[in-house]
C-alpha cells in the first residue's frame, strides 16, 4: 500500500518569475510532507533552489527555434510543448518520477510524463483560464453578464473566439501525433488553481478534477529592504517582472508621488533607479516583510503580487500590461480591493494612490480576501490523492 511521503515528483515550470516561484513554492511543500521533489526550470533559480533543498533540473528546449512563431500563441505553447517534452524526456526519464506537476503553459511536461506513463498534474499559477460556457472569454476583463442582454453580450463574445480556441485545440493534436502520442488529448489528473477565492469566477462547468489550492508564493531572497525613515504612508511598488509589462513604471511613480507626503519602497528583481530621494528607497527586499509595513501598493497586475498583497490585507493600484493582467487587475477592482490605472501616467497614479489611501473600503476589501483564503484544498494532498487513486 502506497504510503503519503517519499514520493519523487518532477515539477516542470519556466523560468519567468511568475510560474517559477510558484513551482519552487510547490516543490518547497513536497518537501516538507517528505518528498523527493526536482525542479525542471531556467538555470537563473538554481542557486535559490538548491539552497531550499530542492534537486534542480534544466528545462531545455525552452530558446526558439528558427521556425518557431513566438507571435502564434498556439504554437508557442502546444508546439514548442512537443519539442520541450523530447528534450527532457532523458532526464525526466533517468529519475524515475512516480508524478509529475507542469505549469499550464509549460505543457511539455505533461506531454513528457505521458511518454513515460507516469501520472501527471497541471499547476495554474493563476485562476482557472480554460474557457466556459458561462463566462465572456478570459482576458476580456469583463465581469459575467446578467440578464438577456448579458447573457447575449457573453455568448457572442465566446463566438467571437471560437474559431481561436478551436485553432489551438488542432495545433495541440498536430503536437501530440509528432511525439507519438494519440491525438485525442486525456488531460491531467488533477488541477491545482493556485489563487485566492477572491480572484476566481464562479461557474457552472468548474471542472471536476480541478481544486483551488491558494497562492503558492516563494521570496527569492532573505534579504530585508530598509524602508524610509518617518511614519508617512509606505507605498510600495513593485514593476512587472513579465515581458509583457508596462516599462517605466519605478520612475513614473517616483515622479508622482513627490511631494505627496508618502514614503515609497520599490522591490524590484534588476537594477534599481539612481538618485533616490530621502522619502524612497530601491533594490531586492523580501516583498512580504514590506507589506507588514505597506498601506497601498503599485504593481503590474500580475497574479504573484497581486495575491501577495491581498493576503497582506493590502490594497492595490494595478497598472496592467499584456498577458492575462488586464483580466486579473479588473477582477480586483471588482472584487474591491483596487483601483486600475491605464494608461501610466503620473496624474493617474497620484490620484489612484490618493484615492486608496482616502478610502478604508479598498483596505477592508483587501483583508476580506485575506479572510477568505482558508477555504482551499492542500496541494501536496491533491497530488498524492492522485497516485492513491493510480495505485489503489
């Protein structure tokens, strides 16, 4: 009888910062039930990783082929996935993995485990994105209609992107035959969406293997940024670490908060802006000691900070960019805890960062999502559920 513990599990993610930290987060819980877990990403986490005892692994097949069209969405993921899943089938091979967990857009490793037959796990750094038949198409930033006319909006709107999905859908066939798998494509055994409760939709298809397990966060570093001196309201801002994020932003913040009778604490990942006033502070700090401190943040919209920062009881002025930020900055503002700005201006930013502060709602509604986030499924107990129902 298969015994909880002692399980090697191959946890494969890319190297950007918003599905690797979550995977290192992941792999973190493996090993404290006792598992054996080996990360599969960029070389640029090895170090933080083995550092928290976890194997590492490198992702190859992640650089572009020449042929590859990084423009077509379906194939960067469902092709490149074939092509990820030979490259590291030798590896994933050689550790004899009894599971395998593959970030949602790194499906390579689910295509590899199933190569190998062994079972597998998609994480969802982020709420569930797949399609609904209740819901306007994901990154719309719509709220679900109501009514006739709602309804109606909806149901033209997923029309609208019917032709897209089922385009993606063929890609991922195509992609499977090539690596020798059938085209029909079972899909994993389980779900994990790792978000808050606030940041989810309700619906009525939510899938029957997917659990909403809570934010997996993970702090790159032990290092504590000291903060300005005074007790002005700290704002923290945090740019994208997303290709696809808005640029500028430390700066542009900088420039409309002087003078506001704030402090300004900016966590960034690369360099930091020069020439700091006395009232701002810059560099690599551990974001959640930060947010003991914070009264409003500034950020990109990406689900890490954002996540971070409402289960901190910390509300946010979103200043989304690509990707799927637009979605989640509306479902914050929706949800209370936000004000959306776009696009980046000083004015804007002035006045959104007053707004927060002026308001206790977007700090209640803050924390009424951090009360809300107990209500989730453990991960680690999801995964080996899943080996408990292959070996029963």
């Amino acid at each position: 009888m298969w015994q909880a513990g002692r399980v090697r599990v191959a946890v494969v993610a890319g190297p950007d910062p918003g599905h690797a930290f979550p995977a290192i987060a992941l792999c973190s819980r493996f090993l404290a039930a006792g598992d054996e877990p080996v990360l599969f990403t960029g070389p640029r986490w090895f170090d933080i990783a083995m550092a928290a005892g976890i194997g590492v692994r490198r992702l190859r097949g992640l650089a572009p082929r020449v042929d590859d069209d990084d423009g077509d969405a379906g194939q960067r993921i469902h092709e490149r996935a074939a092509h990820i899943s030979s490259e590291i089938l030798p590896d994933l091979g050689a550790m004899l993995p009894e599971l395998v967990v593959s970030d949602v857009l790194t499906a390579g490793g689910g295509m590899a485990a199933e190569r190998l037959k062994v079972p597998w796990v998609e994480l969802s750094p982020h709420p569930l994105y797949q399609p609904s038949k209740a819901l306007p198409p994901i990154g719309s930033g719509l709220a679900p209609g109501e009514g006739m006319r709602g309804r109606a909006r909806d149901a033209v709107l997923r029309t609208m992107t019917a032709r897209n999905i089922r385009q993606g859908e063929e890609q991922r066939t195509r992609a499977r035959v090539s690596v020798g798998l059938p085209p029909q494509d079972p899909g994993p055994a389980a779900r994990l969406i790792a978000t808050l409760p606030a940041l989810e939709v309700l619906r009525p298809d939510w899938p029957e293997n997917a659990h909403l397990v809570g934010p997996l966060l993970w702090e790159p570093t032990h290092h504590i940024l000291d903060l300005p001196a005074g007790d002005e309201p700290l704002v923290m801002v945090a740019p994208s670490t997303a290709h696809t994020g808005v640029t500028g932003m430390a700066e542009t913040v900088l420039e409309a908060l002087d003078g506001t009778g704030v402090r300004v604490a900016i966590s960034m990942l690369d360099t930091p802006p020069a020439n700091l006033p006395p009232w701002a502070t810059a560099g690599l700090g551990r974001q959640d000691e930060i947010l003991r401190h914070a009264a409003v943040v500034v950020g990109g919209g990406g689900h890490g900070l954002l996540a971070k920062s409402l289960l901190a009881g910390v509300p946010v002025v979103t200043v989304p960019g690509g990707g799927d930020q637009w979605e989640l900055a509306n479902r914050a503002v929706r949800q209370g805890s936000s004000v959306l700005v776009r696009p980046l201006t000083a004015e804007s930013v002035r006045s959104a960062v007053r707004q927060v502060l002026d308001s206790p709602s977007f700090t209640a509604a803050a924390r009424k999502a951090a009360a809300d986030a107990g209500v989730v499924s453990d991960p680690v107990r999801v995964c080996h559920e899943v080996l408990e129902g292959v070996r029963a």
